[in-house]
DNA sequence: TCTTAAATCGTTG
DNA sequence: CAACGATTTAAGA
C-alpha cells in the first residue's frame, strides 16, 4: 500500500522494432531538447497514422498542410495569419479545425497561438487548464515563452 | 489595461 | 439554413 516504488522503464532493453518503442523513443528525444521533426521522424518508423482521418473538407485539409509544411520547430503563428496565407477570414474556423486534431505534436498544434501573442487554445480547451498550461510547457521546451 | 460587442465564415446538425 | 466557435478588431471605461 504505502511502500509502492516507481518503476522507470529502460527504453533502450525493449524490443526496437515495437511501434511504441519507437514511438517513446522520438518522444524522449523531443522532450529532452533535441529539435526533431516529429511528424518526419513518425514517417521513418513502421506506422501509419490516420492524421487526416478528421479533415475531409478542402479548407481544414489546406490548414492541416499548411502548418506540416510551413511551421517548423520552434517556430510559431496565429490563427489569423494562417486565415491571411490561405485567403479566409475564418479565423475561428481555424481553431475550430485545429480543435479536432487528434494528433496533436505530429501535426504541430501548439504552435499556433494567437494574434496579441497569448496563448490560445489546445486540445480542445480554450479556458484556463492544463491543456494550455502544457501547450505553454511545449513551445518552452522549443525555447518560446508565452506569458 | 481591462471588458464588451460585433464581425467573421467553414462546419455541423 | 441557423447556430456554433482553440479568434479578431474596435470601442469604451
């Protein structure tokens, strides 16, 4: 009850052909500050990952591109100006599409914030919360503060 | 700097 | 077709 130990587990001793090996591997490095391209490095490994399996539509397919193949690490941008590259004012629609996005680090979410430089939504919630707070935690990791 | 109101438009039911 | 938003802009206190 009271003297439960945590167990660490030594990624290096699995298997390296496990998807989630693999997977725990280019997150690891990611979170200890190596600036990977999360969404290359899945390609590399023996996954298919079904990113665009909630963008059907035209628009919300250009939004979901135009950030794999404009923002890179470390980089950010608002909803806005993606609105302003793809010719729309939809800037709520933007947030909207992002907010279905299941895959969240691969297709790189947290780093569209918004226009006066706050943080803005992530993972569904646009109120204060953890998932901002963790949004906030992932652009420091890529060495951007958002106050 | 706040707070509020109105504009905005693709998606959804 | 009306209602909804991970937003934006402007106006007022």
């Amino acid at each position: 009850m009271g003297n439960k130990k945590i167990q660490f587990i030594d990624l290096d001793s699995l298997n390296p052909k496990n998807v989630v090996v693999k997977l725990s591997a280019i997150l690891k490095r990611y979170l200890i500050g190596e600036k990977i391209n999360i969404y290359q490095e899945i390609k590399n490994i023996d996954l298919e990952l079904p990113i665009y399996e909630k963008f059907k539509s035209n628009f919300s397919r250009s939004v979901i591109n135009w950030i794999l193949n404009n923002i890179n690490y470390g980089q950010i941008t608002s909803y806005s100006e993606i609105g302003k590259k793809l010719n729309s004012k939809a800037y709520r629609v933007i947030g909207s599409i992002l907010k279905k996005n299941n895959y969240p680090l691969i297709i790189p979410c947290h780093r569209i914030i918004k226009g006066d430089g706050t943080i803005g939504g992530f993972m569904g919630k646009s109120n204060d919360s953890w998932q901002r707070n963790l949004k906030k935690r992932l652009l420091r990791i890529e060495g951007i503060d958002i106050t």
